[in-house]
C-alpha cells in the first residue's frame, strides 16, 4: 500500500519503518528536524526483543510538503493532539477522499476531531499501546510490550498492515478500548512529574499507590458516565489499582507475567516536560476532568496533577509534593 505517516515524530517514523521494511510504499510527512537525520542516514529502529531493523532511505519517502498526501492509499495520522486540527485540514486538502485515515494517537477526541474536518470519510480511531523514545537523530527505540488494535472497517486494513514485528489487529469495541488506554496512560503525567524510569517507578509503591488512587477516580467518573472500560491487559480494568497497591515482590511477580518494560523506558510527556514542548495532559487528565463535571463526580487527584504538569514544574518531584496532603486528597477522591 502507499501510505503516507502524517507527523513523523517517535510513534511515526517506527510504525513507518516497519511498514516500509515489510514492503510498503511508505511516506513520512514532518519536519526538517527529524527528517534531515533520516536522510541522511536512513531509519533504524529497536525494541527490548532485540529487535534491529535499518531501512535505508531507498526504502522512504520524506516530505515536508503536504502535497505528498495526494497519493496515498492510507493516511496513518501520528501528530500530538495540539496538531490534530492543523493536520486534518492538510488531509482535506490533498488526500484522496476515499483514502482511510486512521488515528494512532492518545485519547479519544483526536478521531473526533479529524471527523469533525473530514465528514463523510473513512475515518478509524486506533490505539497503540507501547511508547517509543528517540535514543539518537534517526534512532528509535520501543520500551514497553503490546500491539496496535484499529477501528474495525472495510478493506481488512489490520491484516494488510500488520508484520511480524508489528502486530495489528481490528476491534468492533475500539472506544472501549481507547478509553482502557487512556485509564493507563494517566500515569504519563506521574511519571514525567517523578523524574523516574517507568520500571524505577512501578517498584516505588508510594507512586504505584498514586496511580492506583488516580486511576480508580477515573473508574468511578467513567462508570458514572456509563462508559465501558476495556482492559489493555489480561485482568479487568477495575482490578489495576488493586493490583498497584500490592507490596512491591508481589506486584512485581503479576505484574511481570502483563508487561514488558525497557529498563530505560520514560513516557512521551516526561520528554514533552524535560524539553519544554506542550504535553497532551488535557487530552487525558482532562478528559476525565471534564467528564467529571458533567456528571458531578468529584476529580481532586487528576485535577492536581493536570494543574503540575501545566506549571512544569523544573525538575523532578518527590510523591508528597506532587499532592499534598496527599492523604486528605486520596480520602477525598474515594468518598
């Protein structure tokens, strides 16, 4: 397939290297900055399987200009959320209108948004489980465990798309899902605010017990709400924060049967945070926010880290200054 990656940031431009490796027509759309390392080097991407693919630049297609979109066969859209607007009006513009454009992004009003611009198209919401980290220009590794699930459509896109080294699969149930996801990825925030590694701060039980609080808050907004919640792993989403309040050797034991975490893994917004860029915060915390009003369920723990991550705060932060008191906020949050 010709497929164009609309935003080739950390996310892209690794989906895009498999796709190509694996014999796509593939074409990433972003900027001089990250394009330039790739041609001049090509694309190398790794995971924690000891996964080592190189895709020299034969194999791509790298544009800044969005008239590239006019041949695609596919649009994968991989911008930050802030950018969802922008890129959609990009796809209007010069994609094919009977292109599918599928949403690899976090949270779930990028789907809404990029319909809101393309009505009438064939437009799939996804959702990809892992995260991935440039270690180096042209360098990009995966850090955690799992495969991408889109929107179930027409044209059976997962088969066509999915590799060995890149799974992808369909789910008639993908709101469920993304809201899963978005369950997990409330911890984004904890983790850039930590200063930690992802692995260093799941064996720390006060900031487990953090995220179990955070998270069972969100539970009880979107059960109010009456959404359905699916799980990113083999147990029930309601069981996650009973397991993070484990003692660590035995979280540590379930745990490691679920997930697979590079020792070295951070989240995306610890980057963001570190490097000064605009977080996705209010495409998480402040789903669950909003919802929260809307339904007159009290949210005080994501609404505290929403306002920290909006500050950036220099420098990482110990547990009791991310909420303090942070007992008076947990019996609060679980009244």
């Amino acid at each position: 397939m010709r497929i164009v990656i609309a935003g080739a940031g950390s996310i892209g431009c690794y989906c895009g290297a498999l796709l190509a490796d694996a014999g796509h027509v593939v074409t990433l759309l972003g900027r001089a900055r990250v394009l330039q390392p790739i041609r001049e080097q090509g694309l190398t991407v790794t995971d924690f399987a000891d996964l080592d693919c190189h895709v020299p630049i034969a194999k791509l297609t790298l544009s800044e200009d969005p008239a590239c979109l006019e041949g695609a066969e596919l649009v994968i859209v991989t911008v930050k959320s802030g950018a969802t607007a922008e890129m959609a009006a990009l796809i209007a513009a010069h994609a094919p209108a009977n292109a599918p454009i599928v949403s690899w992004q976090n949270g779930l009003e990028n789907t809404r948004a990029l319909r809101a611009v393309l009505d009438g198209r064939d437009v799939r919401a996804g959702m990809v489980p892992f995260n991935v980290v440039p270690t180096n220009a042209a360098f990009y590794h995966r850090a955690t465990s799992g495969d991408i699930i889109i929107e179930q459509g027409q044209g059976d896109l997962a088969l066509h798309l999915s590799t060995p080294d890149l799974p992808v699969t369909e789910s008639d149930r993908i709101e469920a899902v993304q809201w899963g996801k978005l369950v997990i990825n409330l911890n984004n925030a904890l983790n850039a605010l930590s200063g930690l590694t992802l692995q260093n701060q799941l064996l720390d039980r006060s900031w487990r017990c953090l995220m179990a609080d955070q998270m069972a808050e969100a539970l009880r907004v979107l059960k109010a709400a009456g959404i359905e919640v699916a799980s990113t792993t083999p147990l029930p989403a309601w069981t996650t924060p009973h397991l993070l309040r484990l003692p660590t050797p035995i979280f540590s034991r379930i745990a490691a049967k679920m997930l697979t975490i590079d020792p070295n893994a951070r989240t995306s917004m610890a980057y963001d945070l570190m490097e000064g860029r605009p977080t996705e915060i209010d495409s998480l915390q402040g789903e669950i926010i909003k919802l929260g009003q809307i339904h007159a369920i009290p949210t005080p723990i994501n609404s505290h880290i929403c306002g920290l991550i909006h500050q950036a705060p220099r420098g990482p932060l110990a547990v009791d200054q991310v909420i303090p008191p942070i007992n008076q906020m947990r019996s609060a949050a679980r009244r």
